[in-house]
C-alpha cells in the first residue's frame, strides 16, 4: 500500500487526494501537487530511497533546490519538463492550469531507467554519509521505467489534475467527468497489487465493462511472434468470440486505431463479422493500449453505445491501464532476467573450479537434465572419425540399455542435431512439421529437446531429453535455460583442453624427459623454497650430489642407448632407496641430487649410505654390466643451514663434498668439511 500525505493546514481540490493516490498505484510513480505559490499539497508513494536523503539536512536542501528550478521552470514555460534529479532518478514536472491561469504543479517520477543505473545513488550515499545497506534495500524497492512512459504519465497527470482543479472552480459541466474518472482511478490499488500480466488484463476488462455498463467486450493482446492480435479475455461474450489465430494489425478493425493511437468506431456489420466477431453484432469501438511506442493490445466495446464524455474518460482509462500493464510486463522481465541471471551464475561457479574433460561433461548433463525437468536423457558423444555418436552418460529407466547405443551422424533426431549443429525442441513428436514420426512407446510424451554440444564450433555431442515432468511438454524456455548450460559448457571444456595442456607444459618444463625425475631448473626452486621455510620456521634441510663412478668409460665402450638405458636404471634405484618426503633430481649427465626436507645431517649421510649400497648391490640386466656390483656412485653431503646459508653456496658445498668423496677412492659418502 502507498502512503497518502496531506497537510491540514494546505487546501487543496476536493477529490484530487484519492485521484493521485490512484494514478500514483497505476502508474507505478511517486507524485506531489502543489499549488499555485509553490507549497506541497499532497505527496503519494514517496520512495523509501528519497525519504533516506530526506532525512539528511544536505539531502533536503538538494532535493528543495533541484526539484524546485524544475517546478518553476515548467510554470514559466508552461510545459512538461523531464529530467534527471540530483540522485540520478527520473522525474517530471508539469504545470497545471485552470481556465488559463496557472493553478499548481506536479511533480513525478522517481524511477529508475535501467536496474543497474545506479552510479550517482552510490555517490550520493557517499557524499550524505548515509547508511550504504539501507540505500541499497532502498534501491531495490524502484520502480523501472522509461522517458517515453514517464512523459505519458506526466500527460495523464495532468489531465486529470487539471480536471480535478477545475472542478473545484465550481465549474459544474466537469462534475460527472470528475466523479466517474474518480471511480476509475479509485482501482489504482487492485491494478497495483496484480503482479501477473495475465491477471492485469483481467483487472482492465472487468474495471471498463462494469463502470461504463458494457453489453459485451474483450481484450485482444498483441502476439510479438506473430504480430497478431488474439483474445485474451471477454467480458459478457464467448471464448471462442474470435478466431484462435488473432487479428492482424492490418485487421480495418484494428488499423485506424494502431495507427491514429486514438479510438476507431465502427457500425459497418459486414465489415464487423467479416473479421471474426459473430454475425449480428451492431457496432464496436476499438481502444489501443499502448506504451510508448508499443502497442500492448486492443480493448473491443461490443454493442455499446458510448457518449463522446464516455469515449473520452475510457480513452484516458486505456491509457492508464496500459501503463499498468506495462509495469507488469517490466516486472516479469526483470524476474525472468533475474532468474536467469542467477541460474547463470550458478552454473558458472559449479563449471568453473572442475579441470578434466569428464567431470565438466557430466556436471553440464546433471544441469541439462535439472533445469529442463526430464525424466529420460542421454548423452551421445560424437566419434568424428568413424562419424557415430555413442551414448556416454544417461539418466531413467532405459539407462543400461542406452549405454550400449550408437547410431550414425544424419540418423535420427540426435543424428541430425549432430549433424547440423542446431537444437531442436519438439513439443509433438507426431504433428511436428518437419519429422512426423510416432511416439516411442518407452516415453510417457512425445515431447522432447534434443541439443547439440559445442567446443570451438564444431559438435562434439548431444544431449537428449525426453519426459518432462508432469508429463507436459517441453517449451521455449526449457530449451533457453537447456542451451545457457551448453553455452557454459562450450566455455568450461575449452578451460579443461587448455588447463591440461598447460599443466603438461610446465610438467615438461621441471621433468628430465630421459629419466623421469625433476630436472636441475625445478631443484633451484625447491632449494629457494626449502631455504625461505627454514628462515621461517628454523628447521633444516640437507642436500646430496651423487655421481656415477666411472661412467664414461661404459657409455663410450657400449654407446650412448645403453647409457641411456644405465641412467635410467639408476635413477629408479635412487628413487626406491629414497623416502617418500625426498626430491630426486638429475643435475646433469650422470650426475644426480636429492633434498631431504626437515633432516639433519647426520640423518643424510645415513640415507645416502643406504642409497650407495642399494646401487653397488644391484644387478643392472644391460649389455656390459656384470650381473651385480657393476656399478658404483659417490655422494657429497650438505646441510642448511650448518653448511651453507643460501642455495648457491649449499649446492657448492655439497660439490665440494662429492669430490673429496671421488678423491677418496670413489664408491663412498662424504660430508663437507669433513
């Protein structure tokens, strides 16, 4: 409910208080009248957001000063001004008149062009110091609405403000006009309450053909698909009143009116029956309903004779009406954009995070088959060398079964969707005009959508879906919110091709393609790492270098495959005499090294003792090799920080020990410094 304000101590016209309390309801706008000197009568559905500015003194003063230049200057001018206050919000002020003579203003608007049109409200939040979660729920409470319907509203205004006013002059002629519009606007509440277009319509038909007596009428709504007129709703008249394809704009019934934007009168009952209406039917009025630009429907008095003063006010009624309606239209847009907002949104957060192939492509057939409500659906992958799809995933009672399926590109409906690329959503399997085939009697519908799956363009599977819940039919928006998964999912796969190859790369890049171990870029690394967590947390690490005795001679004398073949051996050696927490690396040639997280040194040299004798006692099957102690290594041991206090230095230390270790006779351990 609106909240009407009057101060007692401001006259203002009898009547006007429940008028503009109603035109405010209708049009889904705050209004305020003032009089003639510029003192506020009366103010309806002031905006929570305005009373939060208003109740800064700063705030008031720029409201005063801003919608006050607007007012004045519209009575000077005497017309209509539209313009955007210092919040940002759209308003207008319109002069009223009376015989002439300026009799007051009105002030309207306080809406929102856009839903994200908010910059200058979060300014000012800032620049008022006012509390940022109220402006917000403030916001949130705005109507919507464009310059094109704010300016109409502005003209209906003041209309009916100058009629109010004028009556008030105690002029009489006005007196019946006043109270029947008073009558139409008083249903300002009831249209504000009506939150679905359908239930609008309803509310129109019933308001006009009750307060002006009507015989028989109905509501034709315009079809944006087809851009045909169809009956919507009758009042006093059969459904079936017209044919179930509609009017056409370019109906003579309807021309005139669409095109003049006023109504058309007609008596011709040829002309009449020949575009649908039953024979007999003497006479109708065509109104239009319009909101800016669009024309939203027609409303069809049947065999009702209506004076000039009642074509008049059911005219202004219209044009109110359509704003209502228009309202409501903007409402179920902005919450099915919302809807779909968030569904993407939450798609997008569940795709996101997942890295393989396998798990983006079973979380969108998950999505697919919740958003449409199917009871029934597979998943086919497409095989582009042998050019057959295989089902991979399927969901219902034929589960088992479908899992065994495949059939050839071109083949049936899948077939087809993966042939072309293009969704297809079949809302009767038996009167589609392209297919004609019968129901399968697995399915409890003949309904189904059936849509390809994308990745750079180019199908890579299919998704069908069948049995929708309730065992209804699959529509338009069940194959819009079907193909936002898709979209999504085109995205997430290319993201998981790209993070698995990018992951391979940097695989590559720390990995000895010979061997297998980490490479000598990956070690200085780890070493920078193992030394910062030391500085931290004052815990220690040691390093090995290992070398091989006497390799040279054996990859000279057998050749380089074999010593390939050894270094490999050995480097699976070391890895299974190491423990799980230590990293193996190949340095270079046949030289390797290890880090020992959270070891001190004498721990090391025990581990590479181990190490040393776990490769002096293997057996390595290869040409040249005896059948065990064949092959021997020296190792240098280095301690951080007791030997060492940067990586550099440590990996010179650990060398230093390695070649007292070689120096020594080879086939042993050595520590720096010892």
């Amino acid at each position: 409910m609106g909240h009407f304000q009057r101060p007692d101590k401001d006259p203002m016209p009898n009547g006007w208080g429940p008028v503009q309390e109603s035109l405010g309801r209708i049009a889904g706008l705050s209004l305020a009248t003032f009089d003639a000197v510029g003192r506020e009568l009366a103010a309806t559905d002031i905006p929570e957001l305005c009373r939060l500015i208003g109740s800064e003194p700063e705030g008031r003063r720029r409201c005063a000063a801003w919608c006050g230049r607007h007012r004045e200057l519209a009575a000077t001018e005497n017309r209509t001004i539209f313009y955007r206050c210092h919040a940002g919000l759209q308003c207008f002020a319109a002069p009223v008149r009376v015989g002439g003579r300026p009799a007051g203003s009105l002030l309207g608007g306080r809406t929102l062009e856009r839903a994200g049109d908010v910059n200058d409200i979060e300014a000012l939040t800032r620049a008022l110091d006012l509390p940022a979660d109220a402006m917000r729920r403030a916001v949130g409470g705005l109507a919507l609405g464009n310059q094109r319907l704010l300016l109409r509203a502005a003209e209906l205004a003041a209309r009916a403000a100058e009629a109010i006013f004028t009556a008030d002059s105690h002029l009489a002629e006005e007196r019946t006009r006043t109270a029947l519009l008073t009558s139409l606007l008083s249903l300002g509440a009831d249209f504000a309450r009506e939150r679905a277009p359908h239930e609008v319509h309803a509310m129109i038909l019933d308001a006009a053909s009750v307060l002006f007596d009507m015989h028989r009428s109905c509501l034709l709504v315009h079809d944006e698909d087809t851009g045909r007129f169809r009956l919507r709703t009758a009042f006093g008249a059969p459904a079936g009143l017209l044919p179930a394809a509609g009017l056409p704009a370019e109906s003579p019934l309807l021309e005139h009116a669409l095109r003049e934007r006023a109504p058309a009168v007609t008596a011709d009952r040829a002309r009449i029956s020949g575009q649908g209406f039953p024979p007999g039917t003497a006479s109708l009025v065509v109104f239009p309903l319009f909101a800016g630009e669009t024309a939203l429907g027609v409303l069809c008095v049947i065999d009702t004779p209506l004076s000039e003063e009642e074509t008049s006010l059911l005219t202004a009624f219209c044009q109110m009406a359509a704003l209502a309606l228009s309202n409501a239209l903007l409402r179920e847009q902005l919450s099915r954009s919302t809807r779909e907002l968030e569904r993407s949104n939450r798609i997008r957060e569940r795709l996101t995070p997942l890295r393989s192939w396998e798990e983006v492509i079973e979380a969108v057939f998950n999505e697919a088959i919740l958003l449409a409500g199917a009871r029934e659906a597979s998943l086919m992958l497409f095989d582009r060398s042998h050019r057959t799809l295989r089902v991979m995933q399927a969901h219902g009672t034929h589960t088992a079964v479908l899992r065994a399926v495949s059939i050839a590109a071109g083949d049936g409906i899948a077939g087809r969707v993966a042939a072309d690329g293009r969704p297809l959503l079949i809302e009767d399997l038996a009167n589609d005009a392209h297919l004609h085939r019968p129901q399968r009697p697995r399915y409890r519908t003949a309904s189904c959508i059936v849509v390809p799956l994308l990745m750079r363009g180019r199908v890579i599977g299919v998704i069908n879906l069948a049995d929708k819940d309730a065992d209804a039919a699959f529509n338009a928006e069940d194959l819009s919110a079907v193909l936002m998964v898709t979209a999504h999912a085109s995205w997430a796969l290319q993201s998981s091709a790209l993070h698995g190859r990018m992951s391979a790369l940097r695989e590559q890049a720390v990995t000895d393609s010979l061997t297998g171990l980490f490479n000598r870029r990956y070690l200085e690394t780890r070493l920078r790492e193992e030394a910062g967590r030391v500085r931290r947390h004052g815990s220690a690490f040691t390093l090995m270098m290992i070398d091989l005795d006497n390799f040279k001679p054996y990859n000279d004398r057998e050749g380089h495959p074999a010593g390939d073949a050894l270094l490999t051996a050995v480097a699976r050696v070391i890895r299974t005499a190491a423990r799980d927490t230590d990293l193996v690396v190949r340095y270079g040639g046949d030289e390797f090294a290890l880090v020992s997280p959270e070891t001190q040194v004498d721990e090391a040299l025990l581990l590479a003792e181990r190490i040393r004798r776990a490769v002096a006692t293997h057996s390595f099957d290869l040409p040249g090799m005896p059948a065990a102690g064949g092959l021997t290594l020296s190792v240098g041991v280095a301690g951080f920080p007791v030997d060492a206090d940067d990586p550099d230095t440590l990996v010179r230390a650990a060398d230093a020990a390695l070649y007292a270790a070689k120096a020594a006779g080879r086939n042993r351990v050595a520590r720096t410094g010892a």
